[in-house]
C-alpha cells in the first residue's frame, strides 16, 4: 500500500533474489505436496505394507467351492492395490494377477442401470434395503422385489435394465466397456471356465430369476435366460486389483477416473452406489462391517473385496479365502487393521474421539494459519 492508502500497482524489477527463490520454491512444493489426498504417500504406504504383511499371516477360511472352477484356485494368493482420487498408487502381492470379479461387479452393475433409467426406474424394480440374508437367499422385499442391488437377486435385475435393446454381444460389450472406463482403461478379460461352470451349477440364481418372474417383478419384454446369461458374464468379468482399486478410485472421486481425469459417472450415480455398498456392500456382514469398519465396500466370492475411502482413495485387496457370509478373511483383516491405524471410519472425525492419525490433504483451516503462511513471504 502507498501512503494515502491506495494499492501500489508498481512491482520491483529485475530477477528475485536467491535466497527468495529458494524459499518460494520450497514453498510452492510443499503447497503442491499438500494438495495431494495423501501428502506423505510413502510414509502412508510403508504402514499400509505393514498391514498387508500382518494380513498375509491368517489363512482362516476356506476357497469357494458352489461353483466348481472357483475351487481350482490357489488359496495362497494375495494382491493388494491402491490408488488415490489424484492417481498415486500403491500395490504388493498378486496385484497384478486376474481373477473373475463375481460380486464386486454389481457396485459398477448398478451404477450401469442408474445412468441408463434414472433412480427413479431402477428403484421401482429393486430394493435399497439391506436383506439380513446370504447373498443369494431365495427371498424378496414385500413388494416382490429384490431387496437390493448387491446381492444376486438385485443384481440380476439390474442386468435385465442393462441394454436390453442389444443383442446379448452387444450388451456384454457394453459393460466391459464401462468397466474398463471406470478402471482407467485397464485390460477387463473374461473368464469362460468360470462362467461355463457357474452357468452349469447356478441353479439358485436361475430359481431367483424365475421367482422375479413369476412376481412379475422384471420391466416388460425381459428376456430371463438373456438376463440370467449376462449376469453370468459380468460374474466372469476379469481385472486384478490395480485395475479394481482404480474402480474404487474413480467411486472415491465422484465419478472421475484419477488416471485418466475422465468423467465416467454422474456424481449422484457414485452418491447412490456408495451409499448401497455403505449398507449392503458385505452380505449379512454389512451392518456389522458398517459399525467397526465404516466404509463403503464390496466383496465377491472370487475373495476380491473393493473399499472406497470417499474423496481419498480407492483399495482392493484379492485373497481367496472366504468366511462363512462368503466375505474374504484377509480382506476384513486388512480392513479392521487399516481403519484401527488411520481415521477412515465416516464417523472418525466425531468431536471429542480419541484422534488417530489422519494421512489426507489438510486445509488451511483458520486466519492465522494462513497469515502465518504470508508471513513466510513477508519476512523477506
Ligand atoms: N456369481 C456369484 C453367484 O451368483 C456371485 C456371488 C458373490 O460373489 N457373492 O453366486
């Protein structure tokens, strides 16, 4: 400012001196640093490793057998990935080995039909309600519809609602499409033996499609053994857990992909997903998984489980082995581990908890810290 109290527009000319540069640039990397979700990352990844470690040690639980070819895989397997809503990643492991998605598919598959129909539709045809049942219990709500779109009845309605002016190719490559979208162009395979197989033995899923049908609970013109097929597919659906945790990246940010910056869903479609995965995401473990872990997640019985940290980041971890409810056991391990060590849980930031260590970005949060911030520059 100028004596009489205007702004002085003038600047000094010439370079800034040396030692100004110097601080200003340790300045603007530290800024840059802190606008990242997890500043400190590798601080943040050498404890996650550490996790991943201790998780590795349990071998509780046993491989899914129900359908045939999921038993043929080894049970030792154990990959994890992160990524950021900002793209930093992170992975140990079997990270990059393929397994079939099962049911961390419906997340996406529900977010599919969402964008296709509006909320409005898709919930007139299934459920947001937590079942309090197995995944693939032969029950409805009581009006006939499948309780919610993460467990196989509703998830198979939402295949009906997915492209059904396709042909069965064309539907299928539909959602291969999407997913590789929302995985940020990573490769999606197929696995046939897996699908050959299920199809084979899915008896249940076929009785619930008929049970569907026979409530008149599908949109007209449902073609139930197109339906039925397609499911089967997108169960068969193949990713590793880089390619999944970018998945759950891309719900943690709103609907954009972090490695690829694309839009790729509305952020009311990513709203409505988190929200069903927070409540329903975990089987008949999803009330319990909400209180102690507090996290919108989604596990498959392939032993793939999908954890979204909103606004933060996006996990997966693969391991095989599953708990009675069909949840893998390393999987809720990790989980439990990751939220006792940092303030993941929704309700961390409760007023007046116990504070545990927070790895995200911090805002300036208050006058003097930023005058604190300018002061650094006027000192000079
Ligand atoms: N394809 C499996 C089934 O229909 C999916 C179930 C799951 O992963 N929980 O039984």
């Amino acid at each position: 400012m100028s004596d009489d109290g205007t702004r002085d527009n003038q600047r000094p000319g010439g370079e800034l001196p040396h030692s100004l540069r110097q601080q200003l640039d340790a300045l603007l990397e530290s800024t840059l640093a802190g606008q990242q979700a997890i500043p400190r990352f590798d601080e943040f990844c050498a404890e996650v490793s550490g996790i991943f470690d201790a998780a590795a040690e349990s071998r509780g639980g046993d491989v899914a057998t129900y359908i045939p070819e999921l038993a043929c895989v080894d049970p030792e397997r154990f990959g994890l990935a992160l990524c950021t809503v900002d793209g930093q990643r992170f992975a140990r492991g079997d990270a990059t080995v393929p397994f079939c998605l099962q049911s961390t598919y419906k997340p996406i598959g529900y977010c599919i039909a969402l964008e296709e129909h509006g909320e409005d539709v898709v919930h007139r045809y299934v459920g947001r309600e937590p079942s309090g049942r197995g995944f693939n219990e032969l029950t409805l709500d009581h009006e006939g519809r499948p309780h919610n779109p993460m467990i196989n009845a509703g998830a198979i309605m939402c295949c009906a609602l997915t492209r059904p002016d396709l042909d069965p190719a064309g539907r299928f490559k539909y959602v291969q499409s999407r997913w590789r979208e929302v995985a940020g162009g990573a490769r999606v395979g197929f696995d046939n033996a897996v699908y050959l197989s299920e199809r084979e033995t899915g008896d249940r899923n076929f009785a619930l499609g008929y049970f569907m049908r026979e409530k008149k609970g599908f949109p007209p013109d449902t073609d139930l053994m197109e339906t039925l097929d397609l499911y089967f597919q997108c169960c068969s659906l193949e990713l590793d857990a880089q390619g999944v945790a970018v998945a759950a990246a891309t719900l943690a940010g709103g609907g954009v992909c972090p490695v690829t910056g694309k839009r790729v869903l509305e952020p009311r479609t990513v709203q409505n997903c988190l929200s069903l995965m927070s409540s329903c995401g975990m089987y008949d473990f999803s009330g319990e998984f909400a209180f102690s872990i507090g996290l919108p997640a989604k596990s498959g019985v392939s032993g793939a489980l999908m954890i979204v940290v909103p606004n933060v980041l996006g996990i997966c971890t693969w391991s095989p082995r599953l708990d009675r409810l069909g949840n893998s056991v390393r999987g809720v391990e990790f989980c439990r581990a990751l939220v006792q060590r940092f303030a993941f849980h929704t309700y961390d930031n409760l007023r007046g908890l116990d504070k545990k260590r927070d790895p995200r970005r911090r805002a300036l949060e208050s006058w003097s810290e930023l005058a604190t911030l300018l002061g650094q520059f006027a000192e000079d």
